[in-house]
C-alpha cells in the first residue's frame, strides 16, 4: 500500500516498536520521536478531515433525511385535511393546502441539492422525479440525467418511473402487478406511497388504493401522536431543566466546590503537562490509526447496505477499538506509573459522603434535565451567528437507517453504543482524566473551558461545536458539585440515548 495514510501509520508502528527497547537512553528518544511522530500524525490527520467535504459543511441531517422530515410533515397535514372532509371550509382548506404545498417545494429544493451534489445516484434523482411530479413541475431534465447514468439500477428505477407517469393506463393487469411490486421494492416511506396512489387512482383500482391511503393515513396519525409526545416530554424536560439551573444560582452554595473538597475533583497526582499531551495525543493518534485500517476493511464491503444490526455492530466495535484504548493509555502512561488506583485516578466513585449510587445517578438525571435548554439555546447561537445547520457526525446516516427499519436488536446495539459505551469512554478521558489532570494547576472556569473546548473540537463536528462545548462545561460542572464522574456519564448517556431516542420517533415507519 502507498496510500499517505498508511505510510504514516507505518512510521507510527515503527517507532512503538523502537520504544519496546530496554536500554532507557535509547528507549528515552525513541519514546520522544514516538511523541513528535504522533503528533505529525495527528496533525495531518486533522487537517485532512477537517478539510474533507463532510466536514466542512455547517452540520444538519443531510439533504435526503431533511427533505424526509419535510414530507413526513407533509404527509401529517395531508392526513389531517382528509380526516377534516368537509369541515375544513374557506380559509382553513386553503392554509392546509398551502402549507402541504410549502412543505413539498421545500423538500423538492433540498432533493434537487442533494441531486446536484451527488450526480451519480439514480436513487436520488429518482426521488426528485417523484416529487416533481407531484408538484407538478416538469421533470425531463432530470429524467435525461436519470438516462444518462446508463448503469443496472439506473435502468431500472428508469423503466418503473417510465411506466408509472407514461405507460401506466396502458398496462395489462400482470404487468400493473409487476409495477407495484418493484415500487414496493426500490423505494420506501412517502415516495413508495405516492408512486403506489399514483398508480391506483391512474388505473382506477379503487381497493388497492383505499388500502394504501389507509396505510399512509395510519402511518401519519402514529408520527403525530408520537412526535407530540416528544414535543411534550421535551417540554417538560425543558421547564424541569430551567428549574435545576435556577436552584444551582439561587438556593445551592455559591461556591461550587469548598477547598476541603478540592483535593477530591482534582487528580490524585501531579501529572505534568507532558503527560497531560502524551494521553491525549496518543489516544488520537490510535484512534486515526485503527480508524485508517477499519475504513479499509469496510471500504468494499458495504455494511451500510447488510442490514441494521450489522451496521450497528459494526459502529459498536469500531467504537470501541478507536476509543477504548484512550482507557488504556490514561492508566500506563498516568496511572501506573504513579502507583494510583484506576477508579480513585479517574474519580470513579460510587459514594461520597451520604450520596450513594442512586443519588448520584439523580444528579446525573438532573444534569441531564439542565442540559435540555443550555443545547437548545447553544443550538439557537450557533444558528443564528455561525450558520450552523445542526450536527454532521457521520454517525447520524447509520442511526437513523436503525430507525427506519424499526429492528430490536439493532436499536438495542445502538442504545448500547451511545448511551453505556460512548459516555463511559468520553468521560474517563474527558473529565476523569484531562479535567481532573487540569483542575489541580487551574481554577474550575479554565480547566472547564479547555477541557469543554478540545471534547467538542476532537468530535470535527463543527456543526455541534457549541452544543457539545456546552454540554462538556456542564459535565465538568457536575463532577465539581458531586466529585464523581458517575453523574457526568448517567448525564452523557441520557443525552445521547435522548438524541437516540428522538430519532427513532421521527424516522421509524
């Protein structure tokens, strides 16, 4: 291989092996070449990412899932105003139409980026078809690229639209048969409804279609009821979160944390500020590394396409090989070496003083509550003054092919993943380890800000960027108050499994 990535690594696998020598002047310069090779390698790892057209984007759910949150809304007002019939008169049938038809355009606009910036997939300009169509808008541009592309799939999305909006009257009863079965196959959610009442009201098959207008009517109405149930769980845990932060400026101590209790939150030893970059750096050096050879191995293979649960054990085990190692690392190059216990080193504890475990997970519960409306308005700053569009973490096409599926054992995987596994992990390195490990040289405000600004930036999410810094000062905030870490990853893995959550409420069918 003469991949750039895999030279690097290379050189990196190299130099561990130069620091496995037992003379300690020469495994002294290995390990420090060691330490400036990883950086390099860090380093250009960054910049490679951060300049990657993922990336550099404001963040948001991608062009296909915005323009599926558009038509799910779409679909719901389509939905009310049938079951309204009659009583929707005058100005209310007029509001409803004009919002599902604000709604469509909005979503056509978003297809039609999504069919600029990947102008090769037949699927996407196949959903533009649809949904122009449905507007009413011509289409013949975009079925001459659909054409163009010349390939299988292509072929066939093309053949299916072809006969759908030109053949479809035309069609035998067997051949009408074959059309709604690759309908059903190639395309799901609203564009596998609308293409099937399409083809049912064309041909006049007034059973089949009162079938699916059921189907769809009845998937709409489940979307409502549960996106207003998310609406008002959010809302309480929005006014409960404002509630927690007004007692912590008006009734809790001022002082976050006394000076007899210092000694608890920061770290039982001197690290230094060399070994304070030495963890960090080689806990990213190994998560490029290992993320290197990963990509590598599922470059071909697909496993966004072999089904939810392989995705999602793949997302599991690629976490845990990137980032359980940083565990690692904070224990033989800090812990042991210093002769101090691993959860004691981590602040790791499941009592202080009356506050056993359940108290403290409540804390965490409570911190989780204040961080609600801290995001929201972080989300709002962001928006309004940086351009942020929301998140773009790589992660969020796998979460969400998990809740469109709507399969058990996947959710489990991923619940497994975000809420247990990933809080664990971030919060030993983040706050168990490098805010600790600041907070015996500096005061709570600086080792917050640092400790908050690299847990948001090694994300390369600059969408989320605010919200993550946010959340980060607030974890930190509650290891002070509570002086264990415990509540921060009970916090941390209610906000990811919340996120989960509100996802699979949205997405599922």
């Amino acid at each position: 291989m003469t991949d750039p990535n895999f030279l690097w690594l290379y050189g990196f696998v190299l130099l561990i092996g130069g620091s496995l020598l037992t003379k300690e002047k020469v495994k002294q310069v290995f390990v420090a070449a060691l330490l400036c090779y990883a950086t390099a390698f860090v380093c250009n790892g960054l910049y490679q990412a951060s300049h990657s057209p993922l990336k550099q984007a404001k963040g948001g759910l991608g062009n296909a899932n915005n323009a599926e949150v558009y038509l799910k809304f779409e679909s719901a007002f389509t939905t009310l105003g049938r079951g309204a019939g009659s009583f929707a008169v005058g100005k209310s049938k007029d509001m409803v139409k004009d919002r599902r038809e604000n709604l469509l355009a909005q979503a056509e606009q978003v297809l039609k980026k999504d069919a600029l910036e990947t102008p090769d997939d037949p699927m996407v300009l196949a959903r533009v078809i649809i949904i122009t169509h449905e507007l009413g808008h011509p289409f013949k541009t975009y079925r001459e690229r659909l054409a163009s592309l010349n390939t299988e799939k292509s072929k066939e999305l093309l053949q299916i639209l072809d006969d759908l909006y030109v053949n479809a009257k035309s069609l035998d009863a067997e051949n009408r048969k074959k059309l709604a079965r690759n309908i059903e196959t190639q395309f799901s959610g609203w564009y596998r409804s609308v293409a099937l009442m399409h083809l049912y009201k064309v041909t006049r098959q007034t059973e089949q279609l009162s079938k699916v207008v059921g189907d769809f009517d009845g998937a709409n109405m489940r979307f409502l009821a549960r996106f207003i149930i998310l609406l008002g769980f959010m809302g309480l845990a929005f006014l409960g979160g404002l509630i927690v932060i007004l007692v912590n400026l008006f009734i809790m101590p001022r002082r976050i944390t006394p000076p007899e209790h210092r000694e608890q939150v920061a770290s039982p030893g001197k690290y230094g500020a060399l070994t304070i970059y030495s963890v960090m750096i080689a806990w990213q050096a190994t998560v490029q590394a290992i993320g290197s050879v990963v990509q590598v191995v599922l470059k071909d293979a697909h496993f966004l396409q072999k089904g939810a649960v392989v995705a999602g054990a793949a997302t599991f085990l690629l976490y845990l090989l990137t980032n359980g190692p940083g565990i690692l690392w904070v224990y033989f190059l800090a812990l042991k070496p210093r002769s101090i216990k691993f959860l004691e080193g981590i602040r790791l504890r499941f009592k202080v003083d009356r506050n056993g475990p359940f108290r403290l997970a409540l804390y965490g519960f409570l911190t989780w509550m204040a961080a609600v409306p801290c995001v929201v308005v972080a989300y709002l700053i962001a928006a309004k003054y940086l351009g942020s569009q929301g998140s773009s973490n790589p992660i969020i096409p796998i979460v969400m092919q998990a809740a469109r599926t709507n399969d058990i054992a996947a959710t489990l995987i991923f619940y497994s993943t975000l809420g247990i596994l990933a809080p664990i992990c971030e919060e030993i390195l983040f706050r168990g380890f490098l805010y600790t490990a600041l907070r015996r040289y500096w005061g709570i405000l600086p080792s917050m800000l640092v400790s908050a600004a690299l847990f948001a930036g090694v994300h390369l999410d600059a969408g989320a960027f605010l919200p993550l810094m946010t959340l980060g000062m607030l974890f930190a905030f509650t290891l002070e108050r509570t002086r264990s870490i415990l509540p921060c990853i009970v916090a941390h893995g209610l906000w990811n499994s919340g996120t989960f959550t509100m996802v699979l409420l949205v997405f599922s069918p």
